[in-house]
C-alpha cells in the first residue's frame, strides 16, 4: 500500500468502526471544529446527549497528534470548552516514544487501532458515552 492509500484505509475503517459502534447513541460530525475559535478541524466531533463533545484525531503521523495536542489545549486554555480530545493512533510505530509520552499527558486518551481494533474503538466509545452507559 502507498502511504496515501493507507491513511485512506486507516481512516475509513475507524471510522466506519466508530459509527458502528455508537450508532444512534450520538451524534457524528465530520471535519470539524471542537470549539469557536480553534482553526485546527478534528476528523470527528462526537456528542451524546448530555455529555460533554469529543473531538477524535485519526493519526498517522507525529504531525497530526500534534495538531489533537494543540487543540486540546486551545479548547481549555482559549475557549474554555469543556471537551474531551482522542488521538486514535493507526499503528504503535505512528510517532516516537518522545511524542507519545508528551501526548499522553495532555490528551484523553490516545488508543492504538491496529492490532486491537475493538478495545481502541471501545475507549472512545467509553469516553463519548460515560462508562455506565458502555456497559450492556
């Protein structure tokens, strides 16, 4: 696969896995902002009724978890916005360790898809939808 064709992939596949996986149970916007003012679009703006938004960052490369970093911290420090922001990694090889240890630390969370596709979609799952309602 070219490096074009397999983000294209990464990405219709995690987001065809979180589409199915919260349904009808939240609303999904695509290319959006996570707050007024905050120039950088998240792949997706997720909200459930009564819960706070959650942008997710589909990344494949140290470029685009930075972008899900500086949004996380535009939301809270400029527009004061309550929200939640996912960096969903393609792969565990997608940035390095440096980059990793420094995004963990300031995003919600920041799964891994390849490998345990399921478990990644299910923690943004968890954090769109609160824990109790995850639970069936």
């Amino acid at each position: 696969l070219t490096p074009e064709r397999a983000a294209s992939t990464f990405r219709e596949d995690a987001i065809r896995a979180i589409k199915a996986a919260l349904g009808e149970r939240a609303v999904i916007k695509e290319n959006e902002s996570i707050a007024p003012g905050i120039e950088i679009p998240a792949d997706l703006i997720i909200q459930a009724a009564n819960r706070d938004p959650v942008a997710v960052f589909l990344a494949m490369s140290e470029q685009r978890v930075l972008e899900a970093v500086i949004a996380q911290m535009a939301a809270t420090y400029e527009a004061h916005s309550s929200c939640s922001v996912v960096a969903l990694l393609d792969k565990d090889t997608s940035v390095s360790r440096k980059q990793r240890v420094r995004a963990s630390n300031r995003l919600t969370a920041m799964p891994i898809f390849e490998g345990d596709e399921r478990a990644a979609i299910q923690r943004i799952e968890r954090e769109v939808l609160g824990l109790s309602r995850t639970m069936h």
